[in-house]
C-alpha cells in the first residue's frame, strides 16, 4: 500500500480547526489546550498543570472515514519542544479504549513512523492488557495526548499524517 494521506496541515492549514480539545477539566483540572493553524501546518499547544488533580491535554480529530486495511502503521511529520506526548487511535465513539504510541520528535521537522503494533490500549489512563489488538480498518479517530506530570508548557506541531 502506498502512502495514504489523512491530514496535510501544509495544504490545508485549517482542517486544524475541526480538531476538538479534551482536557483534564473533564475531571476537575485546569489545563487547557488548542490544535491551531500555523504558518508551517498546525500545532498542539497550551499549558499542563498538575492542580486540582489533573495533569493532561489531548487533542482529537473529526471522525475519519479512511479504510486503512492493509496498512501497517501511520508516518507523521512532527516537530518537538522536548517532551514526550502520546499518538492515540480511537476504534469506538465514546469513552472507549485508546491505543497509545510514545512519541518525542526533536526541535526539528522529522518523520516519525508507528507502527500498528505498536499501540497499546488504555482506558482513562490505566493500561489494559486484556483488551483487543487494534485494528486498523476499525480506526475511527487519531489524536495527540500529553500527560505523565509534564507540567507547563508545550508546543508540538504537526505538518502531516500519513497511513503506510
């Protein structure tokens, strides 16, 4: 399967728009986050803070309609501020198991591939073995998560998403 694109933010900075914040107020944080257009594609951006319990962002995209049967991961092209956020797939609506990819680009534009296999189910935070492998024709939608106490600030930004 040749590269399929899911997101250009290069094209088309504005489908950042469509994205939708979930953050940790959800459950009585107060950190808060945006997906926005920028000059170079789009960018995650806003503040973690650890009061009232919290200490999360995420992001999400509009449901996607792409069949990804036959692909074998999802190739980004991102750049970094240093910290470690979180790719996440989504396979059900709702408050569903999410499946989880460690990624940490560098301050420059790089290309980051993750494979399928790669992803880990968690439901609200907590790891669950016991769930399902993902499935890539069930992908409903993809996002971004930063958490594990890395409190402040961040910033990263995303030019492209691709299924490989």
């Amino acid at each position: 399967m040749s590269p399929s694109t899911l997101f250009d933010f290069t094209a088309a900075p504005d489908t950042a728009t469509a994205w939708r914040s979930v953050d940790d107020p959800v459950m009585g944080g107060v950190s808060q986050s945006q997906f926005v257009a920028t000059e170079d594609g789009a960018a995650f951006t806003g503040e973690v803070s650890l009061k009232q319990g919290g200490g999360f962002c995420s992001v999400r995209a509009p449901a996607l309609t792409a069949d990804l049967r036959g692909a074998h991961g999802l190739r980004l092209r991102l750049r970094g501020d240093g910290k470690r956020y979180w790719l996440t797939a989504y396979t059900e609506a709702g408050d569903s198991i999410s499946y989880r990819a460690s990624v940490q680009p560098p301050a420059d534009w790089t290309p980051v591939t993750v494979p399928f296999d790669a992803l880990t189910p968690y439901l609200r935070g907590s790891h669950v073995p016991e769930a399902p492998a993902f499935v890539p024709g069930q992908l409903r939608t993809i996002g971004f998560l930063i958490a594990d106490q890395q409190a402040g600030p961040f910033r990263l930004e995303v030019a492209r998403i691709q299924a490989v």
